[in-house]
C-alpha cells in the first residue's frame, strides 16, 4: 500500500535506494510520552508503550465507549493520520490508536515490513489491552493492516472502516507504485511527514531507514486473493477519494466481495458499504473529518443483517 504522500505533483522521477543503514536502533529507549492528561497527537487522553513481538510498541487511549482502534498511514503518526478525525471519534467511542514498528515513537527492529508481521503486532497489542471485537478503523497502509488483521486475526475485528484500501497490486492507478521507488528523504524535506517523524522518533536519524522500509513494503506488495477477501466476516466501510491512489473501480470491486452491489430496495441493504468522496485525493481524505465521521458513526452503529 502506498503512504500518504504518493500523489504529491513534486514526487519525484528516478529510482535510488538513498543508502539508508540501520545503526544499532533497538538499543536506545523510546521517549518518554509528556506527564498528564495530554498526548503527543494533540488530544487529550493516556499513553504508553505495550512490549509486542520484540517491540515496544507506543499507543494512545481516548474516550470511552465502544472500542475503535486507528491504523495510521505509511511514513506517518497518530497525528499526521488522524489529528483532524481522533477527537470527533473519541466523543463517542474508546479510541486505541497505536504505531506500527519504525513509525512514531515505535522503534525499529532488524525486520522488514509486512503487512503479515504489522497485523500480528497489532492483534498482540490489543490483545495486551485487553480489546476484543473492535471496530477498526485503517487508512491508506493502515487499510491493508486491517484486511490482514480480519483475516489472520477475525476474532478482534467486529466492523471494519477501510479508508484507501487496495487487496492487489492493480488496485491502485498505473505508476503508483513504481513511483513509490524513487522517493528519496529529500522529497519530503519539510513535510509534515518529515517534521512529526523527527520530534517523536526514537532515533530521528533512522527517517532515511523508515523510507527504505516503506518502499519495499509497497514494492513487495502482492495482496490477498479474492476468495480470501471474500471470506471476511466483518462488515466493512469502504472509503476512497474519487481522485485517490486506488482506483474507484477498485474500491467497487472490493465491496462486491464484501456482500455489497446489489438491489438494496430487492434483496436488502448490505452490511457492507461503499462511499466515495468527490473532489478528494489521498491527502485530503482523512482532513474531511466531519464529513467522515458521520460516515463512520452510521455505519458503526448500523444493525448487521443475517445474511440469507
């Protein structure tokens, strides 16, 4: 899956590996989140770090109420993914949000990115928080951690809320992905990206490597098969920008083999449902955040049909 910042109009045009090294990244601490009520996202709540598969991997908690973990984006935060949408969700849900390994204040660890490896991390920290059947809410790279999840993991997921998500390569626009290979650090010098990734990362010097690992995530990326797809129970909320990285036809794939396409008024609402947003690419998506949220808190509370 591509991060966030793929359909930048400066992104740029030749391939380069940027010759990134990992150097010694497990052994420092990560920081230590500030004391009270406040959290590095921005919004109040609690914070904190769970010991999962080697990591130490940071979350947030706020609100109460049904509980609804976010799966940020690739290359971005807690912050940078949901700053705009976590304190609208947190007014009626209890939100986890956590950091996937090398994001934020999660370190890194001599393994790549999988998104196999990121479901299981994730399972095992809300499993160390003790929440069970949670709506799941991913976007963009979080999107396929959540498929991954519902399928590795279905006893953890009761709803899903996929924001940009793509089950196979040619899900996304011809050239996405390629062009993923050729960002270098530099491409995102100033960025929010880069600037939240700084003042949170345990070692800030390892941005170079977090971008290695992104790129062969993405460039790795083979997907699930459809029957595999297809077999997930959880009712999903499918999202996409009608000018997204992922194809809107796509999208509409993805939703047939959810249960959805067909003749609601005939054979009844499916418990899946699809929305797509005009006027919105990949960065704007999750900045529509009222617009989304109530999106989101229909379908969450929506009553889940016995399928015939």
């Amino acid at each position: 899956m591509v991060g966030a910042f793929a359909d930048r109009e400066d992104k740029p045009g030749v391939a380069g590996t940027g010759g990134a090294t990992m150097t010694n990244s497990t052994t420092t601490e990560p920081p230590t989140p500030p004391p009270g009520p406040g959290t590095p996202s921005g919004a109040a709540g609690t914070s904190g770090y769970v010991p999962v598969n080697g990591l130490r991997m940071y979350y947030e908690v706020h609100g109460e109420g049904r509980p609804l973990a976010l799966l940020h984006g690739a290359l971005t935060t807690i912050g940078t993914s949901f700053g705009a949408i976590l304190p609208l969700l947190a007014s009626n849900h209890r939100v986890v949000a956590v950091e996937q390994q090398a994001h934020g204040h999660t370190g890194d660890i001599e393994r790549p990115l999988t998104y196999e490896q990121l479901a299981d991390d994730t399972a095992a920290a809300l499993r160390h928080l003790s929440v069970r059947d949670a709506d799941i809410l991913g976007f963009s790279m979080g999107s396929g951690v959540a498929v991954c999840l519902a399928i590795r993991h279905p006893e953890l997921a009761r709803k899903l809320v996929l924001a940009t998500p793509a089950y196979d390569r040619d899900g996304f626009h011809p050239g996405v992905i390629e062009d993923m290979a050729a960002l270098q650090p530099e491409h995102l010098a100033g960025s929010a990206f880069e600037a939240d990734y700084l003042r949170t990362a345990p070692r800030p010097q390892d941005w170079p490597v977090l971008i290695e690992r992104v790129k062969r995530l993405n460039l790795e990326f083979v997907g699930w098969p459809e029957e595999a797809v297809a077999a997930i129970k959880a009712p999903a909320l499918i999202i996409v920008g009608d000018s997204d990285v992922v194809r809107p036809e796509h999208a509409l794939s993805m939703f047939r083999l959810l249960g959805g396409g067909v003749a609601g008024d005939v054979a009844g609402l499916p418990n899946s449902q699809l929305a797509v947003l005009p006027g919105t690419g990949n960065l704007a998506l999750m900045e529509r955040a009222e617009w989304l949220t109530s999106m989101v808190e229909a379908f969450l509370e929506a009553p889940v049909r016995v399928q015939a």
